[in-house]
C-alpha cells in the first residue's frame, strides 16, 4: 500500500492561466530530452517477446506506470513516446504490435487534479487508462505487475519537510530561507538525509512491482558535480524566489503591525 503519511502538495490544476498545464514547458524540455534515452533502452534492453507474447499472467499485455503525473500534457507526452518505441521494438523482432493491449496508470498525490488529467486525456484509444492516487515514495501496485516505470521532475520533490529544518533548537533550524543556498552545512544534510531515505523507499517498492525485465526511466533535475549552487540557473531562480516570498510576509507582517 502506499505511504499515505506523506505530504501532499499537488501542482496547480485546472486549465487556467496559472495551472500547472500552462506553466510546465520546462518540464517539457525535459521530458522530450529524454527521448531518445528512453527509446534506446527499450530498444536494447526490452526482450518484448518474452514480457509481452510470452507472458502466462497477462499474455499481449504492456502496463505502464506515470510516477508524478500532474495534469498533463508532459504526462501524456512522455506515455506516447514509450508506446511508440515499444511499437517499434515488436516490428523490429518481427512481432505483431498491433496484438499488444497497454495499460498506462497516471499516478499523483491523491489531491492530484485527475479531473483536468482526464478532460484531456487523448482519444485516440490507443491505451486504456486509470489514477492511480498515493505517495509513490510507498508502494501503489501489485507485484510483478508493472513493465515501464516513468517518473519526470518528481523525485525531486520529497516526501515530508525534515523535521530539523523546523525546530528552533536545531543547528538545520532554516530560518528565513526556503531552500539551502547560504544555510548552515546541517541544513543541507538534513535535506540530502531525508532525499536518502525517500529514494531508497521509491526504489524498494518499484523493485517489488515491476516485473522481471521490466524497464524504469527517472528524469530528476541535478547539480553537475564541483559546480557550486550559486552557478546553477535552477538553484538562482529558488533562491530568488524565496527572497521574494520572504519580502512579501516581511510587507504583509509590517502592514499588520500598522494597522493594530
């Protein structure tokens, strides 16, 4: 079952200028980036005769699995591209493709906006589809039942604040920041502990729900090695952000002093 103790901090939904869906191009580069990766390893790893044609479970059958899929269209962008490679893989080892049925599962926080997901959802019937809610950090599906595990731009985000980083008593106490640029070296263990703990859960859960053979593709955004956060475009634009949030309570708390 999932980890249902994590919090949970949906993407904006809906359709409207400030969702998620109208602000996430980002991402999108992303994921579209990370095509041609995705479409080499099925093609050298993927032995399709044997997951798909040769399966006693569920013979002619491909399941695969958004982690993080907010409500679209990157979701539905990356499940595209997997379906078309495994296509293509099945005509390249002289296999009808035509005979595969997939099952894609869009799984988010269970505040996710699976109502805007699904008003979008392509009609082009190529797969049957299905929400998933829960914290992927635990576990979502049966064993061995899971063929293509995707996550873009999620793992990142982790399960639970560090409970250091909000006890004054502590050296991680992270007072006036929303990230780690400028904070105390405890701070930054204490984020990457908690990263530890959250991707070592990911990890076990999909280990016991995919099955043998079965592929997994992770786009997470990263820090290239001796490259310090103040040089990383990502890491500036958090750090500007939280000065501007801390200026706007700053404002706020003034105004509210002024007026009692």
């Amino acid at each position: 079952m999932a980890d249902t103790s994590a919090a949970s901090y949906p993407t904006v939904g809906g359709d409207g200028p400030y969702s998620y869906a109208h602000n996430s191009s980002f991402q999108r580069t992303g994921v579209e980036s990370a095509q041609a990766l995705i479409n080499e390893g099925i093609s050298e790893n993927l032995d399709v005769k044997q997951l798909i044609f040769s399966s006693p479970s569920s013979p002619n059958s491909f399941s695969i699995a958004d982690l993080g899929c907010s409500v679209g269209p990157n979701t539905f962008i990356a499940v595209q591209n997997i379906i078309e490679s495994v296509k293509f893989k099945c005509l390249a080892d002289d296999l009808c493709s035509e005979a595969v049925e997939f099952q894609v599962f869009f799984n988010d926080h269970v505040s996710n906006d699976f109502n805007t997901l699904f008003k979008s959802l392509p009609c082009d019937g190529q797969y049957f589809a299905a929400a998933v809610p829960g914290s992927f950090h635990g576990r979502l599906f049966p064993k061995a039942s899971l063929h293509f595990a995707h996550s873009s731009y999620s793992l990142q985000w982790l399960s639970r604040v560090p409970k250091e980083l909000l006890d004054k008593k502590s050296p991680a106490w992270n007072k006036g920041r929303i990230y780690y640029i400028g904070a105390p070296s405890e701070v930054f263990e204490a984020y990457s502990a908690q990263f530890a703990k959250d991707m070592e859960s990911f990890l076990n859960s999909r280990a016991q729900e995919l099955v043998n053979g079965g592929l997994m593709a992770l786009i997470i955004p990263s820090r290239p090695v001796g490259i310090p956060p103040s040089q990383c475009p990502v890491i500036v634009i958090i750090d500007l952000l939280g000065a501007t949030l801390m200026d706007m309570v700053n404002v706020v708390w003034t105004h509210a002093s002024n007026i009692t």
